[in-house]
C-alpha cells in the first residue's frame, strides 16, 4: 500500500522513506486515520519537521491522493477548479441535490475543501448507536412527513455502531427497505445519504452499513454491493436513479489482479544506504489489464433517451475504475466499420477495430430492431467477426425484453451475440457471464 509515497514526497523535497510507510500503517492499525482529513494530519505529523515544509507537504499531498496539480506560482483554487477530482466532486453534489441553482465557484471549492480536510477531530457529538436502534422501529412506515435533521456534507456529529452486530444491523436494514418507498437525506432511520443512520452513503456512522454513493467519514464497517441493498427497480430501464447500481455492477468485471513481490536489488541497494539495515521492498506485478470497447447505437429516435445515460454510465466507469475505454457509434446496424464521433463523421473500419487487443471487454448497446432488410449479410458476419475476435462480447438491448420476440432482426443479432436487457439486474447478468468467460479463457 502507498509504496511510491516515500518517492512521491521526496521529489518536493521533503524527507520520507520506508519508516513512513512503517509509521503510517501503524497509525491506520491503530485506528487514527478514518477519513481523508485524518490521512492529511496524520502525515503531515510524520513527514514535516520545519514550518517551511508545510506548503510542499501540502502540495505533494493534493497531487498524490487528489491528483490535483499546483503549478509553481499558481493560485490553490485555480488548481483545484481545473481538476479532474473536483469536477467529479461537483457532478455528484449536483446530482445529490434537489436544487439545480448554479452555485459560486469560490463556495463550491471551500464546501470542497470542507470535505477533503474533514477529521474524526471535528465532530462534536458522538451518539450512542444502541440507543438509536433502541428508540428506532425498523418496521415504521414511510411517507412524506420525515424531515432530514443532518444533510450530507454537515457531519459534525457521529454515531457509533461498532458494538452492534453486523448481522443484525443487516437484518435491520432488510426490514427498513421492506418499508422504504422513497430517497432520504438525513435523519438516523432510512437508507439514504446523509445524517446518522448505520445504512446508507455519505453520512457519519462508524461501524455502519454504506450502501451505494460515496463515503462520508469512511467509517463504514461493510460496503454493500449486493442487489437486494439498492432501493430501486433492478429490471427498470437503465435511468439516472439507477445508473449507480449499474455502475456498481460494471465494477464486477474482474479487474486486474495485483501481486506483491519482494523486490531484492531495491532491497540490498537501499539497505546498503541504510548502513545494513536492510528493509524488505515489494513491488506489484499486475497479471491483467480490463480493457472495454463500447459500441453504441446513437442514430434513431428510439435510442436518444439512453445514449446520454449510456455515456454517463461508461465515463463514470473509466473515471472511478482506471479502466481503458474505448467508444465507438453506429445506427442500427455496422457495415464494414463504426465512427469515433457522435454525429458519425469520422469513419473507422472493423478490420482496424478488430486489429485491438482480444482482451477486451466489448458493450454494444442498442435495440437492434430495424428493417429486416437493413440487416444484411454482410451486416451480420461483421458482428460474428467481432464476437470471434472478442469472447467477452455482450449486447445490452433498451427494448423491453417481452417485445424482443416480435422483432425479427433482435432474434437474428441474439443467435450471433448475448443479449441482455439494458437494466442494472441485465448488466449484472452480463457482466458474469463475461466474467465466466475470463476465467474459463485462463484454464
């Protein structure tokens, strides 16, 4: 973990090395780094020894975990508003909100700026997470009268839930969703974000349950991935309510797999610095790569709705995940090539698409329903040449599944491709049976 920090620090000129990384993990045993703010304190209190070090230490500290780059003699604002980590930031504080009123930038960077430097340290209430349940019925009914009492991004208060159970905190959370018909914000009783509940996002309750979203404080004792845990439709159409639990599962494709090895030469070189101390240096090794080419069908009116959520969907993917992306368009069918661009100008053929790594993971999206005679042969042996070429290759189709029967150019693309329904449950049962094929392709 962190194994090119001491480097990373040492290139702006302070003094780190493998007693770092020893007294960090160290202080993550011990329990003092739970949130984003802890790690920056932490740190600054192992690394810095001077006042001076304070403005590289904090610089360095931005580029390594935010990746937020300060240009010598630029201004910490201008930095953070140009950054990747701060716009996606933004896009999810947008998409949390029921207002849609354009915010002041310089506000929006402190709100940010609040939460990267949130500590355990500022919180000035801990609440008992027994009494909570105590007082609490799981089986109350929803409806519009809750009001939030803490809204996401104000934790100045806590609740502890570490001496519950997690199975019955699981069970809790089971009975709640029984109940539960709407979004939350705040308040210590739903699944929702925000406030002091043990199950939900971006709240502030240790020991607790976080389901979907992003962390508050990072206390969460478990992160919920698993479909029964989302209070949406998994067989609705694909849609900004459920795009998250689409992501969650896109996330399942099998990622690469990282080994650590004991890198001797580093080892014997900096332990003969060290005077014959010889401490042990690990390197990764990653065995494999995930790779996505995503083909999306953007020419007729039936698909507009989902070629922004597909979009949305597959860019929150590669800025989240690190995965590589590729994305290609088509309208209905491809004839001998796809295009790079939306509006469908710039032309690529199939045999250069085909020439890309075989590793790939390939998404085509579309309702593949069209004029049976646009479906020519040739039309279909290029998708057989990228399902030959590609064997983890799946069609997710908006159409509702009961009218594929009825479509006879769906029928002919399914003898040729996997189809699945462009859901989150289809996603998911795509996404295994991908994952089924890697592991087979492994043996």
């Amino acid at each position: 973990m962190f194994n090119s920090l001491p480097q990373h620090f040492r290139d702006y000129g302070l003094q780190a090395d493998i007693r770092t990384l020893m007294l960090l993990r160290r202080s993550i045993e011990r329990g003092l780094v739970n949130t984003l703010g802890d790690l920056y304190l932490v740190l600054k209190g192992i690394i810095t020894h001077d006042p001076k070090d304070y403005g590289p230490y904090t610089v360095a500290f931005y580029k390594y975990f935010l990746n937020i780059d300060i240009k010598e003699g630029e201004m910490l604002e201008s930095a953070i508003a140009r950054s990747e980590a701060f716009k996606e930031w933004g896009e999810q504080r947008a998409e949390n909100r029921e207002e849609r009123e354009e915010e002041d930038l310089k506000e929006l960077i402190e709100a940010y700026l609040n939460e990267i430097h949130l500590t355990t340290y500022d919180i000035q209430e801990i609440l008992s997470g027994g009494d909570i349940l105590r007082n609490d019925d799981p089986s109350r009914a929803d409806g519009p009268a809750d009001q939030p009492d803490q809204m996401p991004g104000q934790i100045d208060r806590m609740a502890d839930y570490q001496d519950i159970p997690l199975e019955e905190l699981l069970e809790r959370m089971k009975e709640v969703m029984r109940q539960q018909q709407r979004a939350h914000k705040g308040g210590n009783h739903w699944v929702g974000q925000g406030g002091v509940s043990p199950y939900g996002n971006q709240g502030a309750a240790k020991g607790g349950v976080r389901v979907g979203g992003g962390g508050g404080g990072k206390m969460a004792r478990k992160v919920i991935g698993d479909k029964n845990f989302y209070p949406v439709d998994l067989n609705e159409s694909l849609k900004d309510d459920n795009i998250d639990v689409a992501l969650a599962y896109l996330k399942g494709i099998e990622d690469e797999s990282a080994q650590q090895f004991l890198d001797i030469q580093l080892t014997i070189k900096e332990g003969a610095k060290e005077g014959g101390l010889f401490l042990p240096y690990e390197t990764e090794k990653i065995e494999q790569k995930v790779q996505v080419i995503l083909m999306i069908d953007n020419g007729g009116w039936s698909m507009s709705p989902y070629t922004r959520l597909v979009t949305k969907l597959f860019s929150k993917m590669k800025r989240r995940f690190a995965h590589e992306l590729e994305t290609y368009y088509y309208h209905n069918t491809i004839y001998g090539g796809l295009f790079t661009d939306v509006r469908r100008t710039q032309y690529v053929s199939l045999d250069k698409v085909l020439k890309e790594d075989k590793n790939y993971s390939v998404f085509i999206i579309g309702d593949a329903d069209m004029a049976p005679y646009e479906l020519t042969r040739e039309s279909e042996a290029d998708w057989q040449r990228i399902k030959d070429r590609f064997k983890r290759a799946v069609w997710l189709n908006p159409m509702t599944m009961r009218y594929w029967a009825a479509s006879d150019t769906v029928n002919r693309i399914r003898q040729i491709l996997p189809m699945f329904p462009l859901t989150p449950a289809g996603i998911e049962k795509a996404v295994e049976l991908m994952n089924k094929k890697r592991r087979f392709a492994k043996r």
